[in-house]
C-alpha cells in the first residue's frame, strides 16, 4: 500500500490542474475515497486563508485504480468571508468525480449550526473478526493493513434521526484511521 502522504501529494500540471498518481490496487477500481480526498486537496491548494467547511461529491463513473487521475479545479467564486470551488477528476478524457467544496475565512467568528454529536463507541471498543468477512472485504484489508478499518454493528451507535435510514438501522457505521507508530499516534499496529 502505498503511504497517504505519497497518495495526496499531488502534481501540479497547470495552473488549477493537478495529477494524482495510479495507486496500485488488488481492486480494478479506484478507492472513491481517495479520489474525494485528492480532489479536495487539489481545491485546497487554489485557496488562502480559508479553510474548508463542507463540501459535495459525485460519484459519476468508476476509475481505473491502474490510471492517473486529472483534477481540474474552477474557481467560482473568492469573496472576503468565502471561496468556492467545483473539482472534476477526469481521466481518458471522462469526469469520474465531481466535487464543490466551500471554504469559509479562518479568522471570522459567526453562529454554529450544527446537530450535537451522536453517541458512538469508542475505537477500543469495536471489536474486529475478519473471518466472517467476504473474500473481497479480506483482500481490501490486506490491501489497506497500514489502516485500522472496522465495522461498527448497527446496533451500538446512535443513528441519525434526520437522515434517509431514520429508525431503521439499514446504514453501516465505520472506524477508519492510520496505524501508525510512534509520537501522536492514534492507535498501536496490530499483530
């Protein structure tokens, strides 16, 4: 696998054009999360001052794992208080994620809205037994071992009351974080 640092450490082509590398993969397909990931850190390099405070992202056809991706960023819009940005990753000439993303000045105080946070169980908490997985889930986790991938059963977090699964458990939650030693880390490689 190779490390996150090398996977969102993009090129830059062009003014408001980036590359991100083929990661090699057991998977035909690209990790939706890691064209997410590279997409906003492609719109992030075209902002100052402002930090990102959401975004919305399109999955419009799969990537190929084997392939670089394009990211082409268009500036919508840079105001005092906010910027926006809309991120296409394209590759062979076709958009396989769209992106906008909203960054808001990192030095002005306003309202917080937001729902409280949900009660959820702690990392430590989370059991994990990969032999009840499916074979493609197994290859992944061998795939992704630098990371601490767990499901979290249905039953032991707070859903969100508001959302398309209200009351019916149908979602998955996850745990996804880096294995990592060392100072600052946030969890103890397994053995």
């Amino acid at each position: 696998m190779t490390d996150i640092r090398d996977i969102l450490s993009l090129e830059r082509l062009d003014a408001d054009i980036y590359r991100g590398t083929a990661v090699e993969s057991v998977l035909p397909r690209t990790f939706g999360g890691q064209v997410a990931a590279q997409a906003l850190v492609a719109a992030t390099r075209t902002v100052e001052k402002k930090d990102v405070h959401s975004l919305h992202g399109y999955f419009v056809r799969p990537g190929r794992a084997s392939e670089p991706t394009i990211f082409l960023v268009d500036r919508i819009r840079d105001g005092r208080s906010f910027a926006t940005r809309k991120v296409s990753a394209v590759q062979n000439g076709e958009t396989i994620f769209e992106m906008q993303a909203s960054f808001h000045r990192n030095d002005d105080v306003g309202p917080e809205h937001s729902d409280l946070m949900r009660t959820v169980p702690a990392p430590e908490e989370i059991g994990r037994d990969d032999r009840t997985l499916p074979d493609t889930s197994r290859a992944l986790l061998e795939e992704w071992k630098d990371w601490d991938i767990r499901i979290v059963p249905s039953d032991q977090y707070e859903h969100n009351k508001y959302g398309a699964d209200a009351g019916t458990g149908d979602r998955l939650g996850f745990l996804f974080r880096p294995l990592e030693s060392g100072p600052g880390s946030v969890v103890s490689p397994r053995t």
